[in-house]
C-alpha cells in the first residue's frame, strides 16, 4: 500500500461510509486517515467506527491515524412563534435575555456571554452570514441591531460574531463527554473547535495528558490574531475554510491558507487544508475544474494533507471523491515545477541537533541521489523534522510504536512501518535496507541514509546519519 504522492488524503465518515466494505474501499481509493464528526456521531457510533478502521488497519499491515474532530459551542438563536420571520434591510432587530418565542422585531438569544461581550459597531452573523445584523447598543441583556443584508431567518439558526472575542472556553460540556470516550478508545488525533487563543489549546491538553495529539481548527478571526500562541501550544493546525469564510471577508481566506501552511511548516507542525475542496462531488461523479485547482493549490504549498468532508461522508461518490483527489496529488507532484515551489518555501533549520540532522539528510540525499531516507523513530519526532524539509527523496518511518505510527500518518511524505525494535546499528542499517527493498523504495545496488538517534528508543534524541547500501540479500526476512 505504498502511496505515489506525499501529500496525505484525511476522509470524513458518515452515513455513506460507515460499514468495513466502504472503510476498505477509501482507504485503498487513497485515504491515509479517517476523520469522526462528533457533530453527528454518538458515542456508540465512534467505538463501532474506531473499531472497524483498526480491523482495516490488521488487513493492511500499514498504520492508519483516526481523528476526532470535537463539535465546540454552537451559538444559536431561539425560536419564533411562527418559525420563522422575514428580516429586512435597514430594519431595527433585537436580540435579548427573554425567552419568549420572538418575532419579527426580536428573538431570545440565549447566550449571555454574547450580550455581554457585544458592543456597538460588532457584526452578527447568521445562519452562516446569510444575514447581517450590526450592533448599535448593547447591554447586559439586551442588543439593538440594524439588519445590514436582510433574509429570512427561523428557529435556532447559528449565530458568528467576528468582532467579538468571546471569553469563553472551546470546549463545551458535550465536547469534554466526547473527548474522554474517544480517548478511551484509543484515537490518534483530537481536532479542537472554535479555538480563539493558546489558552484553549492549554486546556484541552490538560484534559488529554498525552493520550492523543491536539489538532487546532483556525476558523475564527479572534485565532488568526494570534496564530502564534496558538500553534506554539497545538501539535497541528487545520485550516477550516468553511466556517473562516463566513467570518472574514472570502477574499482574504487563499493568503490566509497560504501564510498558515507556510508557517505551520516553519515550526515541523502538520497543516491539514479541509472544506469545500471537492464539494461538488457530494452530487456529481466529477468535480469542477475550479475544485480541482483548489486542491493542487494545497499540494503546491507544501500542506501535509488535505481533507474531504461531506464529499466522503454523505455523497454519493466517497471512493470517487478519494481517488479524484489522489490523482490529482501524484499529478502536481509530477510536476517539475512543484520541486521548484517546495523548495522556495523551505525554513531554515532550527537551532537544535534534530533539525541539523534532518537537514544534512535532505541535502546528503539530494548530492548523492539516494533512494531514500530512513527514519528509526519511537515518538515520530525525527520523521515529522525530516518531513518539514520536504526532501526530493522518500521518507520511510520505521517504529516500534503503534501510536507514533498511526500519528505519522498525516504528516507530509512519510511512509510508516511498524516493527520491532533494533538491537543496535548494525541491525537498525541492516533492517532498514531491507524495509526499504520489500517496500519498493530502493533496488538492490542502491543506497539510503539512515537517520536516528542513538541511545536507540530515546525519543528526540536524532543524533546520527548513516549511508547504507541495499544489498541483494535485502528481501531477507527480518
């Protein structure tokens, strides 16, 4: 199940994609991970999905990573006595601590943290910016809007505020119940919702205590101002366009894309570019030309995965959509001009001995055109230093750790294997020549570096670099 691109392909199951056979079938079509919606999914339904993806994993032999992706607090309206009223431009609305059904001159708004954060000149999104209303006085317990783009409004659509920074944590009561169960059964990936600063990546990592890696959704306005923070407290970033677009002017969403893939790669992080990208193959067995743009865009900048949403959960072409997007990552990585791209965005190395090691690897590879660079790794950290530098050469992962394998399955170009550990370097080298020949990577004759740190099994301790070559006894058993 050797991949033809680097790029990873991360895929939401739903109704459509819930039973082994499809599961099977995305995986094969290209999927490198599988993403659970707590939105939608009860706690029985995740262990069911969890436990399927881990048969398909015994199938296949190859890690696959499970990312739970937490719902967050949804802001919504209350209801109205006849379902629903028509709002028109200029008009005066109100939004209130009454719980009476409202009408077309009011609603109850039953967040008290928003009436109280408000002030004049804030904007209020609703029902995902459809309409607009902006504040002109606010109070405790009540605000007076003006409806700026009118339309028809009913019970309790959603509510966006970007302007207004909500002193509010990311995680709901419903998000704390969802997080343990999932991490009792043993994901990978915990996707945060609604961030707005590093201190809701804090408290989410207080609650996992290392039982997953904490992925960050940027789709707030509040999250860009202090991207920073945030990706220094989170173990990945995810760029959610959908929810980002409806907050923030569309124009600006492609540079913000850009400046998060760019700066998550600066600092070895997974970027995972999600939303919309093949949307119209919810319906349609091929997407638009537009769409598929889209995605070579994400590939070309170098982003470690790009996700699919409703197209594999709820469409009506999943394993089209998954093998639609595979196809088009191994086309651009055909292409001599990605080689170029990927290399004008390339950091410097960091100061530490990992990234100098990693570094050294890439260009040693790149001088001697080796087959490939292998990675002895028991947390995933020297695979995901040597991923940042987006070597022209495969990267081969080889672990002892389950978990670092299921990690490293987003992250850009790495190809991970599961096995014991070595005894020393002799049989790490030995080893890993013959991994990287039964996998395809390199040819009898051919050559590898090996990189890894030694005392073996210390994790971040990349410390060495080792030139092998790939014998003709390498499909020895090992």
């Amino acid at each position: 199940m050797r991949r033809l691109r680097r790029i990873k392909i991360l895929a939401t199951l739903g109704p459509v994609s819930s039973d082994s056979a499809m599961i099977r079938k995305l995986f094969e079509a290209g999927a490198d991970m599988f993403r659970i919606n707590m939105s939608h999914t009860p706690h029985d339904k995740m262990r069911e999905l969890v436990e399927t993806i881990r048969n398909v994993e015994n199938n296949y032999g190859r890690p696959i990573g499970i990312l739970v992706d937490l719902q967050g607090p949804k802001l919504r309206l209350g209801s109205f006595t006849d379902g629903a009223v028509q709002l028109h431009n200029g008009e005066a609305f109100v939004l209130d601590s009454d719980k009476t059904p409202g009408d077309k001159s009011r609603v109850y708004l039953p967040h008290p943290e928003i009436l109280k954060a408000l002030r004049p000149g804030h904007a209020l999104l609703l029902d995902d910016g459809k309409v607009r209303l902006i504040a002109e006085e606010t109070s405790p317990d009540r605000a007076l809007t003006r409806v700026v783009v009118g339309g028809r409004m009913s019970d309790r659509k959603g509510v966006s505020l970007p302007d207004t920074d909500l002193p509010v944590s990311a995680m709901t009561t419903k998000d704390r119940a969802d997080l343990e169960a999932a991490l009792q059964t043993g994901i990978d990936w915990i996707a945060l919702s609604f961030v707005q600063r590093g201190e809701d990546v804090a408290e989410a990592k207080k609650l996992v205590r290392g039982r997953a890696s904490i992925m960050s959704k940027i789709e707030k306005p509040q999250a860009i101002d202090r991207l920073a923070d945030i990706l220094e407290e989170s173990d990945a970033l995810m760029v959610a366009r959908g929810d980002l677009g409806v907050e923030l002017p569309l124009e600006r969403v492609p540079a913000l894309q850009k400046q998060m893939t760019r700066m998550a790669r600066r600092a070895g992080k997974p970027v995972v570019v999600a939303t919309q990208m093949l949307e119209s193959m919810i319906t349609s067995p091929v997407p638009t030309r537009a769409e598929v743009s889209d995605v070579a865009t994400a590939v070309y900048e170098g982003a470690d995965a790009i996700m699919l949403s409703a197209e594999s959960a709820a469409g009506k072409f999943p394993v089209e959509a998954v093998s639609t997007m595979n196809r088009i990552g191994e086309e651009v990585e055909r292409d001599p001009i990605f080689r170029s791209v990927i290399n004008a965005q390339r950091p410097e190395p960091e100061q530490t001995a990992g990234d100098a090691i990693a570094d050294a690897a890439r260009q040693i590879a790149e001088t001697l055109d080796l087959s490939a660079i292998i990675c002895w790794t028991s947390s995933g950290s020297t695979a995901m230093r040597v991923a940042r530098e987006r070597p022209k050469s495969p990267i081969v992962a080889i672990t002892p750790n389950i978990a670092a394998g299921r990690k490293l399955s987003v992250v850009w170009g790495v190809h991970c294997v599961v096995a014991d550990d070595a005894h020393d370097q002799d049989d790490m080298v030995q080893r890993a020549n013959r991994i990287a020949f039964r996998d395809g990577f390199a040819r009898a004759g051919q050559r590898v570096i090996v990189v890894a740190g030694v005392p073996l099994g210390t994790p971040g301790a990349t410390n060495m670099l080792r030139i092998a070559n790939v014998g003709s006894d390498s499909d020895a058993d090992f």
